[in-house]
C-alpha cells in the first residue's frame, strides 16, 4: 500500500500505469460520460492476495469503458495506474 501511495503522488498529472492487482471486478456505478460520449465506470477490485479493495475509474475516452462489463463479477488481472491524481483502470484481463 506504501508503494501505491508513493506512485500516485509521483504521478499525479501524468498517466502512468503502476501495479496489477488479480482480484473479482466489480461495477460501483455507471460514471457520466466522456465529453466525447463515451461510457465511464467506477469499479472496485477485490485483491485475492492482499484483500484490499481498490476503487478505479476508467479513463475518458478508453476502450476499455465498451468491454469492462463483459468482467464484471469475474476473476481478472487489471493494471491499475494514477491519471490526474485519480486512481485509474487501464488494463483488464480476464483469469
């Protein structure tokens, strides 16, 4: 947790992609979208190692935001990182 921290002040107005955390993904809600139009979400990740919960956004515009429903519920690899001082999801792989 100590190195998360240090990541996300390091990183706070760039985009940087920092740990992956294997855990059950799970939908928190449905963000406004983008100012393009595209879809948004708030999703928590339930560690299986640590037992952490980490909440994440996914970031404006990104693909990820028309597939990550497609995991929710499911075991998965997900690279979480620090976009604009926001905890952010940018990678998800289904386990």
């Amino acid at each position: 947790l100590e190195q998360w921290k240090t990541l996300t002040m390091k990183a706070k107005y760039k985009d940087n992609d920092g740990i992956t955390v294997v855990g059950i993904l799970n939908k928190v809600e449905r963000m406004p979208n983008s100012y393009n139009g595209n879809p948004r979400y708030l999703v928590s990740i339930t560690s299986e190692y640590m037992g952490n919960t980490f909440l994440a956004r996914t970031k404006p515009d990104a693909s990820l935001g028309y597939s990550i429903d497609n995991h929710f519920g499911k075991k998965v690899s997900a690279t979480l990182g620090s976009y604009y001082g926001h905890l952010s999801i940018t990678n998800v792989e289904a386990i």
